[in-house]
C-alpha cells in the first residue's frame, strides 16, 4: 500500500487527525454544527470559528483507543481562549471515565489568546490541572509538536506536563516566543527574524538533544503516528509503582545539572557540542533519522 | 516593591521565620497554633529557572520532611509577587517552560499527599510566573493592592496587531481582558479580595486555611466562575466534551 506523504506542519488540524488516526474510527465532539464559538473574539470585531480553534474526540490508533484535541494554528495561532480551553480541559476529565490508551494533545499555539486573556491564562491553569489529574489516574499523556505556532506560552508548559513529547525538527517549544522576547529586549537578545537561530533555540533537534522531546520524527503524519503506536506499545507509567517524590527528586536534580553543565549557552550549538555532537554545526542539515543515529551514539559514549 | 512587613500582618510579628533571598521567600510560621511553610517569590520576580528550582526544591523539601517525620503534611502558603516569566534567549533554550511545568507537578505532589495549599498575591501576579505555582493552589486570596495580568499591553498589542490605544481602552471596562484582581475574582480564579486594612489578616489566613482542608475534590474553578458571572461558557462546554 502506498501512502501519501502529508507534511505534519503544513496540514490542518482535522488533515492531521484524518491521517494520524485509524480510517474512519473518528469521532467529533462539539462539532463545529453545535456552533461553540467565542463571543470575546467576536465582541472586538475579530474573526470567530465554530471550532474555536480545536478539534476534540475519539478515535483508535493501531487499534487503540484514544482521545485526542488538535489545536488549529491557522486560526489565531492556536491560541487557547475560554472556549477553546475549555474544549481541551473537558477532554481530560472524560479521559479519567473513558481510560482511553493515551489522550494526544496535537499542540499548535502561542499560548494565551491575547483577546480574552484572563479567561486563556485561566483556561490554561485548568488544563495543567486536568492533565495533572488525568495522569494520576494511569492515563498517559502525549504531546504532538510540528505545527506552524509550535508550543509556546502556557501550551509550552501543558507540553512539557506530557508523558511523552513527540516533535518533529519544524516544531518548536518553549516559553517567550521570540518575538515578545525581542519586543521587550531588543533585537540584539533574540533576532526573531534570524529563522535558523530561532529553530537552534527552540526547534525539535535542540529539544531531544535536550531530552525534553522524547522522540524526534520526520515532518509528516505518518512518522508521527509510528511515534503514537510506539508509545502505546509500550507499559502505561505505572503512577502506583514509583515514588512520585523520588521521580521528582530526580527531575529537580537533572534540571539543576543542567542549568550548570550549560551554564553558558546561548545557541543550540553549544548544547550538541556539550551532548557530544562530532559536528555541531552540522545538526541543523541532519535528517531525524541521521540525527537520532548520531544521538543514540553520543548516549551510547556517555554511559560507557 | 514588596514590603516585609506583610508577614508580621499575616503571622504577627516574631511569628514567623520568613526570610528573603534575592527573589525567594522561605520559611515558616504558626497558623492558628499550627506550622505552615511559606515558600514565594519577592518584588515583583522575573522568575527565571533558577528561581523556579528554588521553589520547586522547597516544596519538595516540605513533601520530604513531612513524609520522613510521618507528620500531619504542613499547609503550604505560596507568595506570589512576580512581573511574569524572565524572557531571555538563554532561558528558551534551557526550557523555562519544562521548569515551570516540575514546579507546578511538585505542587500537585504535595496537594495529593496531603499538603493543603493556598497562594497570597502581594504586589502582582502576571502571566507565566503566576501560572507555575501561584494558580496551581487550592485556593488564591489576593491582598490590597494586588494586581493580576497577562502580559504587558506593548507586546500584546504586537502580538495580536490591534493598536495599542485600541487596547488600552478595551483594557478599561473588559473583565475577560482587563488586569485587575476583582476581574479573577469573577471567573473563579481568585476566592479571596482582601479588604484594605492591616486589621485581622492572621484571622482571614486562618479561615482561608480552613476553608481549602474542607473544599470538595477537583478543580471548581470554571463552575465558581460561572456562578460569579465572569466565565460563563467554560464550565458548560467543558461539561458538553465530557458527556458527548
């Protein structure tokens, strides 16, 4: 069977579902028929849609069931409002009754969506909650990152709340986009328009070497897909089994080793030189799969 | 600028422990007879990662401790008081947002083991900063004065090409847009509006303390909001996706 290469960063939400999920197994709620828009958008004369932003269901992945919520960047960057929050918290909490397999969050936003924020920054605090509760029940969560918008503001912290980080090297994660840290800074602390300094900063390549992303994929659906069934294949993270606070301890520590063995950094260069790239320059031409061969070596050195 | 003289109104003075370090709060005090830790951020923080691991390595180290002593789990007090997240290409890089994220799963630690918890706003609570700790709590009591946001109206008006003037107005009568505390207060995200008196804080702590040991499970907030009349879509379309 031959299948067609659709490009992660340049479909649309439902094109992504269509071609990540199993044929015909998904199922929409509140579709865009029921009309959930934003009357906050709609009051500052700004274009509404009848997703806000997001599409919510149900589907099965290599069988599996799944919940999943794919974020539409091409409407308002995918910026998280009340409705479209709510969409994705409403979600979670299902998940907790459905114990579906793992509830992908198809990440593509800038965050809060500036027009309503205080019910976006409100929105994106229950959807830490919801993700937070849904863990605690067994149910794993996994972040989906290869749209245009990346994962940026709150969304860049929900992402990193997942169990597993699925980015391809077009997706970018993290905090402050570049462009706000230049408007307040100054173009000499962030040049936004410097497009490959951006993606050493931010992009999938910075963050798997970063092990913040757990797997690196080629832009398109269906590499993310064998990424999904490669994380349903494995035991869901048995929340019972560990000692939260050992597990924790140990983030803390990683993190503040890290924040010293880079202590320095300023460019994703530095941090593959400091992995153990041979060629850091080279990092940015790689192919994920070259790219993931070079990184399963230099691990490979580190360990031994 | 922050004013230390807060925790003397809140634990009565020599009451406390309370001590600042650069942009961190830490220490503890006596509430109604019984130990809290006080963990926050100070005038106005940037919160950068290290400041982040600062609060998240305290609040692993109440868990800890409690946990050793199989003590009764302290409450936790979080100060809030932060311009929003350091916005640096350094701290990109690093992940300021995978700090954000272990700081905020350490609070949801010591909820589930047991630690009840409640944020003070002192000074203001802006954006990114106020959604790593501050809004994960139980329960969030703003103080005189305290000012909530989302981000600075320049960079905002950049970011969503509505002119700033246009912005500045909208920002003077939208309560889903508008800074302001009372505004979190109507969609359920802030419980508490402090009055402005420095009399019978450490009676108000108190009470706050109680009423999040006796709140129902799960987050209520979007209901709260509803009811308050400042959120009134989120709660019914999060109910609609649920029971679809």
């Amino acid at each position: 069977m031959k299948i067609k290469r659709v490009s992660y960063f340049e479909a649309n939400a439902r094109a992504r579902i269509a071609a990540l999920v199993d044929e015909g197994s998904f199922a929409e709620f509140c579709p865009p028929e029921l009309r959930h828009t934003s009357p906050h958008l709609a009051r500052l004369d700004a274009p509404v849609a009848f997703d806000d932003g997001v599409v919510v269901g149900r589907a099965t992945v290599a069988g599996q069931p799944v919940l999943l919520a794919a974020q539409e960047g091409k409407f308002n960057g995918g910026a998280v409002g009340e409705v479209h929050g709510a969409k994705i918290r409403g979600l979670l909490e299902r998940a907790v009754q459905d114990k579906p397999a793992a509830v992908l969050l198809l990440v593509d936003s800038g965050g809060v969506r500036l027009h309503e924020a205080n019910a976006g920054l409100i929105a994106i605090s229950e959807i830490m909650r919801a993700v937070l509760a849904a863990q605690a029940a067994g149910i794993p969560v996994l972040a989906l990152v290869g749209g245009s918008c990346g994962a940026f503001g709150g969304m860049g912290i929900v992402t990193r709340l997942c169990d597993e980080v699925l980015m391809s090297e077009e997706g970018r994660l993290g905090l402050s986009g570049p462009e706000v840290i230049e408007t307040v800074k100054g173009v000499g602390e962030f040049d936004s328009r410097d497009r490959s300094l951006v993606w050493r900063v931010t992009g999938g390549k910075l963050r798997r070497a970063l092990g913040e992303a757990t797997a690196l994929v080629d832009d398109d659906v269906a590499s993310f897909r064998a990424g999904v069934e490669a994380c349903l294949a494995r035991p869901a993270p048995g929340r019972d089994a560990i000692d939260d606070l050992d597990v924790l301890l140990a983030a803390q520590d990683k993190l503040q080793r890290r924040r010293a063995t880079l202590a320095d950094a300023r460019d994703g260069l530095d941090v593959w030189r400091s992995t153990g790239f041979p060629d850091p320059q080279a990092v940015p031409m790689l192919t994920a799969e070259s790219f993931n061969q070079q990184l399963a070596v230099v691990q490979a050195e580190v360990r031994s | 600028m922050s004013d230390v003289a807060v925790f003397d109104r809140l634990f009565g003075a020599g009451g406390h422990t309370v001590e600042i370090s650069g942009h961190l709060v830490r220490g503890g005090a006596q509430v109604a007879g019984r130990p809290v830790a006080v963990i926050g951020t100070w005038n106005a923080a940037a919160v950068d990662g290290d400041l982040a691991l600062a609060v998240s390595a305290a609040v692993l180290q109440v868990v800890a401790e409690d946990a050793k002593a199989g003590a009764t789990p302290r409450p936790i007090v979080f100060i809030a008081d932060t311009q929003g997240q350091e916005l640096s290409r350094r701290e990109e890089l690093l992940g300021l947002n995978g700090c954000f994220a272990h700081v905020a799963r350490c609070v949801d630690l010591a909820r589930r083991r047991g630690h009840p918890t409640l944020t003070l706003i002192h000074g203001e609570a802006v954006s990114g900063g106020f959604l790593a700790f501050g809004l994960v709590a139980d329960r969030v009591c703003a103080l005189p004065g305290a000012q909530v946001r989302v981000m600075d109206l320049r960079a905002m008006s950049r970011v969503t090409k509505i002119p700033l003037e246009r912005l500045q107005g909208l920002a003077k009568d939208s309560p889903v847009f508008a800074p302001g505390a009372d505004n979190y207060w109507r969609m359920g995200a802030v419980d508490e509006l402090w009055p402005d008196t420095d009399e019978g804080w450490d009676e108000r702590l108190a009470a706050a303390l109680a009423a999040v040991a006796s709140a129902p499970e799960g987050d209520r907030r979007a209901a709260i909001g509803a009811e308050r009349g400042g959120r009134t879509l989120a709660e019914a379309v999060a109910a609609a996706v649920r029971d679809a």
